[in-house]
C-alpha cells in the first residue's frame, strides 16, 4: 500500500484541504476488503464465510492506517493506548448480533494485552434509530441475543426501527469497556 501523506512526505494534517481530497480519492480508490499483508497482524469475521472481505481488523503495528467503509451499518474504532494496539470494525446487523465488536476486542485481549476497561471507542455515524427499519426476522434474532428489548421502536406490523449504535454500545459494555470512554457521534 502507498504511503498515505501529504507535501512532503508528512503526515496529512486535519483542515489541508488539499491534502484531505488526496487521501480520499486514494481511500476511494481500494477495493473493498483490500488491506496490504503483514501490516495487518489479524481479522476477524462475522461467520458468513465471506473470504473477500472481513468485518474487523486488529493490530499495533505502527503507522498502519485502518480505515472503514460504511453506508449505513457502524462503524467503530478501538484504540488502547497503554499497548498501542487497534481495532477497525464494521457492524451491520449482521455483524452486530454476531457480536463483532466484542470479539474484536476479544481478540486485542487475547493477541496484544489489552484490557477492556483501557480501551478507548469511536462509534462513528450510522442508520440510527431514528430511520433503520428491519423486518420480524431480525427482529426475532435480536430479541434472543438482547433480552432487554429496548433496542428497538415499532413501525407497522412485523417491523421496527433498530438502535444499532446502542446494540454495540450495550456489548461493549458488557464485556468491561468503561461507558465513558465510549464516544458516539
């Protein structure tokens, strides 16, 4: 993978326009999934077997760029500090009730140290409650693995908007991420 950086060889600056337009266009540029070899120390799927692309990546390798391409499913990054080690996730519902988020963290545990009340995570934008509107399908998935129920709000019958931001705050939380360090746009 290029380097990503602006003039010079330094690092892109936040409010260099100039710069901001570069790095998008080559961000644009990448297949979905892409990733370079050896830069990336894991992955972690949702369970659908889709070789092409995964749903989280982990790593500390230094000056790695990880990046999540979203329309309307979450994305989430987890950095810790005291190890230096990150996360990128990709929860669509799918991923979210296959508990991602919390495996990928799981992971940074497990591979690089990480304790879950260091972490620190960005839950960027995403369909929210107000517009994600899901069929009895999920809904029924969702009622069993999120007992609480609070996770949704009624539409017509048979569907309901979901909180998918609040599913994956819920499970950070559950698994020991302290909720002020949570951060969601």
């Amino acid at each position: 993978m290029p380097r990503v950086s602006g003039a010079r060889g330094k690092p892109v600056r936040a409010g260099n326009s100039k710069e901001n337009r570069a790095v998008h266009r080559y961000l644009e540029s990448l297949p979905p999934g892409t990733r370079t070899r050896g830069e990336i120390d894991e992955e972690i799927r949702d369970g659908r077997g889709d070789e092409e692309r995964c749903d989280a990546v982990a790593s500390r390798t230094q000056n790695v760029l990880a990046v999540i391409k979203t329309a309307d499913c979450v994305p989430i990054l987890i950095g810790d500090r005291c190890t230096g080690a990150f996360a990128a996730v990709h929860a669509g519902w799918r991923g979210t009730l296959a508990a991602i988020v919390t495996r990928a963290l799981a992971r940074m545990q497990k591979e690089f140290g990480v304790r879950a009340s260091d972490v620190r995570v960005a839950i960027g934008s995403a369909a929210g409650a107000c517009c994600y509107e899901v069929g009895g399908e999920v809904i029924d998935a969702f009622e069993k693995r999120f007992p609480a129920g609070d996770l949704f709000t009624p539409t017509r019958a048979g569907h309901a908007r979901i909180d998918l931001l609040k599913a994956n705050r819920q499970q950070l939380l559950s698994v020991g991420a302290e909720n002020e360090r949570i951060h969601t746009s």
